[in-house]
C-alpha cells in the first residue's frame, strides 16, 4: 500500500469515526428531546386530570344549589360551541383587539387591562384570563 492509498484509508477511517461521533450525539439529544416532551404530555394530562375534576365538582355544586339539569348544561355546551359558527366541541374566544376605554389603544381580550394606561380591560372574559 503506498502513501495515498495509506493515507486516503486513515482519513476515510477519520471522517468515519468523525461522523459515527456526530450520529451518537444527535441521537442523545433526540432522546432527551423525547423524554422532555413525554414529561410535558404527562404534566398536560394531569392538569387536564385536575380542571375535569374540579368542572365535575362545579358541576355538581351547581345541580345540588340550583337544580340545573343535565340537559341544560348540554344546552348551554353547545351554545357556547356555535358561537365561533361551528359545532367541534371546541371554544375559541374572538381574538380581535378592542380599544381601550381609557387611551384608545388596542387591548386584547386576553389581557384584563391596558398594557399601555393599565385600564381595566371590559372585554376580558374570567376564562380566558385565567387560562
């Protein structure tokens, strides 16, 4: 084997082991991208746990103090469900800005108050605050 050949073969070597290092290290950090977002998914699955739990006990606060029915609150669900104009079993609140009452400046509904004046928000909704 003469030099070239020697030495094409130890560079091939190199860029191999190079490259087989390079590999390694994207596949640690796809796993660590993996276990990050199973343990967001397990976080999100309990808060989601805890808001079903504490709507049920809202729930049922509400039937025994006020004798709401079932099919009231099936009403209600789906009124709440058309207001965006489609029936998905979804919410999504108008992200429309509106001017502020106080310097005219735009807030959006998701902000209880002026990010400008620091003006109560009249538009702001408690459930979409306080998500």
């Amino acid at each position: 084997m003469g030099f070239p050949s020697f030495f094409s073969s130890l560079m091939w070597t190199a860029g191999s082991a190079y490259g087989a290092s390079l590999a390694q290290e994207q596949s640690g950090r796809s796993v660590r991208k993996a276990t990050d977002a199973q343990q967001i998914a397990r976080d999100l699955q309990d808060r989601v746990d805890k808001l079903v739990l504490a709507c049920m006990a809202m729930w049922e606060l509400l039937q025994e103090k006020t004798g709401l029915t079932e099919e009231q609150l099936l009403e209600k669900v789906r009124e709440i469900d058309l207001r965006d104009g489609r029936e998905d079993g979804k919410s999504k609140p108008s992200e429309a800005p509106t001017p502020c009452p106080s310097c005219g400046r735009p807030i959006s509904p998701r902000r209880t108050r002026c990010l400008f004046c620091g003006a109560d928000n009249p538009q702001a909704k408690a459930m979409d605050t306080a998500l």
